[in-house]
C-alpha cells in the first residue's frame, strides 16, 4: 500500500481487471458450447420497451433457474408482497442484463453466476444471503449501472467487478468483498458495515461519501489498494470530503493493526484537508507538514534542521562571529570593502558554529558578536524542538 508505488500497483490492477473481463467472456462461451452440445439450445434473446414513463416487465420465477439469456430495456418483477417484488431460490447463471431496471425488488437466497449488468438501474433492491461468486463465474456491473437505495446483505460479492457504474446510496452489510474490484466509479454514498474487504481494490474514482458502521469490524489486509481520490478542484468542499474519506480508511486499517497502511492513508488525509483550510489554520497545518510530514514523514524533520542550520550559517557571516580572535562580518566588510579573505573558509566555520548551537553542544571555540548572541539563542530553541520532533517520529514509526 505504498503511494510511492501507486501508478505500478494501478497498472497491476488493470491488468487484473482486463484479465477478469476477458475470463468472464472466455468462460461464457466454454459453458455455452458446453450446454449447447447437451441441450441442443442457443441463447435466449428478450427485448422489451421499457422507457424512464413505462415498464415492460419480465417476471422471473421462484425456485427457477434462468440460463443464457440476453434480456435488454425490461423492469425485472417477480411475486408481489406488501409492494415488494420478492424472488427467492433461484439460479441466475451466464446471463446479461442490459438497460433493465430493477426497482422494488428482493433477491433472496439466489445465486448469481457469470452475469453482467450493464447500464442498469438498481432502486431500492436487497440481495439477500445471495452468491454472486464460483469460481472463473464472477458477475460483472459495468456502464453506467446506477445503484440507488441498494442493500448487499450476507452476499459473497468475492471477486466480483464493478466498472463505471454510479454509487448513490449503496449498502454492504455482513458481506464477502475479498478482491473485488471497483473502476472508474462515482461514488456518492457508500456504507460497509462488518464486512470481509480483504484484497478490495478502488481506482480511478470519485468518492463523496464512504464510512464504515461496524457491530464488530470490517476486515482489511495490506493487500487493500485505494487509489488517490478524484477531487473536484473548483470546490472547497470537495476537499473535506474527501480528506474524511481518507481518515475513515485509516482508522479502520488502524483497527485491524495495519499501521504503516493505516499512517499513509491519514497523511494523505492531512494533505487534502490542508487544500481546504485558509488563514491561520492552512498556516498551522503547511508548518505541520514542514516539520514532520503530519507525523508519518521523519525524513522532512531531518531535512528542516539541515535548512536551519544552513540559513543561520549564512546569516551568521554577516552578523558576526569572532574565531580565534578574528571577526567574521561581511557586513562590515562590504562597507569598508573586501580585504583579502576565505569566504569557503569563512563559510565552513559559520556552518560549524551553527551546527554545535542547534545541537546545543557548543565548544567556546568560537563566539557570536552583537546580533549573532541573539540569533544563536533563538538557533538553540530551535534546535531543541526540532530534536524532539525528529526523535519522536522516527522513534514512532520505528515502532510501528
């Protein structure tokens, strides 16, 4: 879960991507050509006129099993109770459903084996203790599937594909999404809610809202790969968002003890969150990142000591410092011009004096003049702090 390797781990994923689509079509015609010899059938086509204004309905029966069919533009209906299409015990097997709506409907108990889905509507609709995988038979949601009220309910969606769809308000709960995959998705509004997320994968997408509502705990490994979130720039609140998003990942990998995942989710956090922040706030949280990378980076609290250190030797040659008796002040001598002197000499003791006072281990050796005894006390206190903010987060992560 490396950032650093992010666009290598996103190529990776497509590739598996491309792999399980191409599988699913390959898989299709194996099965096909298999059932084709022993039933001496072909694929079913059903077309139908369903419109945003009308529904031609197709009715799918209880304990049945529909088998290879192309079902196109129809409202999926079975046994109406209390307004409720309830369809239960059935098999759903290497069939594909384009452009239908699914509205007002339970799946209970059903099986879902090497289907796809595309460009269709799903409102208010509950899988129910469902199957969507067997093995080489993942179903597939793709183009434009628009998800609205929909509940996932002790389903294995395991390995499952979700590309291009929309998430409006889409519920996980007490569900198998180990290694799924979810591409190019608008994401709205999606809750997980004690659910088996090992392995689950999320690229190039825009994510709104995505929280965690756990009785005991959603599980995450470090196989776990969410890409950097799609921001709308012209829009502070964009930011919030998704900076909430992040912290939310991070605080369920922390629970289930994934730290170093869990630390470069909520430095990410703090960086889109500093985007959203103006005045004295953005000031306070730039300077966070500064010293210490929010906590998570103990390389940037090195590199800001060795900038102090540098500045202050340069400022140093030009306040004073007395060496050996001699006076180093390029101020005065570019008042009363340049005898003859080493500035690379000059430098390096300068360098040396501000290293030993921002270690707070001087050696007398050397002595600041007028201004120079000021600015050393302020070098020292912050030497003193930025010692103790590098100590702590390396010793944090070292920890970790």
């Amino acid at each position: 879960m490396q950032f650093r390797n992010s666009e290598k781990l996103k190529k990776n994923i497509n590739i598996e991507l491309e792999n399980r689509i191409n599988n699913h079509k390959k898989n299709y015609y194996l099965q096909l050509n298999a059932y084709n010899r022993k039933f001496l059938k072909y694929e079913n086509h059903i077309k139908g006129k369903s419109t945003l204004d009308k529904e031609d309905n197709y009715n799918i029966c209880d304990k049945g099993t529909l088998l290879f069919n192309h079902i196109e533009d129809k409202s999926i209906k079975g046994n109406i109770s209390k307004d409720l299409n309830i369809i239960s015990y059935v098999k759903l097997e290497y069939n594909d459903f384009k452009r239908c709506k699914f509205k007002d409907v339970i799946f209970k108990d059903c099986i879902f084996n090497g289907n796809i889905f595309s460009k269709c509507i799903f409102e208010n609709v509950l899988f129910e203790n469902c199957g969507f995988y067997k093995l080489d038979n993942i179903n597939i949601f793709s183009d434009d599937c628009i998800f609205i009220k929909t509940i996932f309910k002790n389903c294995n969606l395991e390995n499952s594909v979700f590309k291009e769809c929309r998430i409006n308000d889409l519920k996980f709960i007490e569900s198998n999404l180990e290694n799924t995959i979810f591409s190019n998705m608008i994401i709205n509004n999606n809750q997980i809610s004690d659910c088996d997320c090992r392995g689950i994968k999320i690229i190039n997408s825009s994510i709104e809202k995505l929280k965690f509502e756990d009785k005991n705990i959603t599980r995450l490994d470090e196989y776990v790969f969410i890409d950097n979130i799609r921001i709308d720039k012209k829009y502070k609140k964009s930011y919030e968002e998704v900076a909430k998003v992040y912290k939310n990942i991070a605080k369920k990998l922390e629970e289930n003890n994934l730290i170093n995942c869990a630390s470069e989710y909520y430095y990410l956090s703090k960086c889109i969150e500093n985007r959203s922040l103006t005045g004295i706030d953005k000031i306070k949280s730039t300077i966070y990142w500064l010293l210490c990378g929010y906590g998570e980076r103990p390389t940037y609290a090195l590199i800001t000591s060795l900038e102090i250190i540098f500045v202050f030797a340069v400022i140093y040659m030009f306040t004073g410092l007395s060496i050996n008796g001699a006076t180093v002040n390029y101020m005065e001598a570019f008042s009363y011009g340049l005898a003859e002197r080493n500035v690379i000499t000059d430098f390096m003791s300068s360098l040396y004096f501000s290293m030993v006072t921002f270690t707070t281990v001087g050696y007398g050796d050397i002595t600041p003049l007028n201004l120079s005894i000021f600015l050393s006390g302020v070098e020292m206190f912050l030497g003193l702090t930025m010692m103790g903010i590098w100590t702590a987060t390396l010793a944090r992560k070292i920890i970790r």
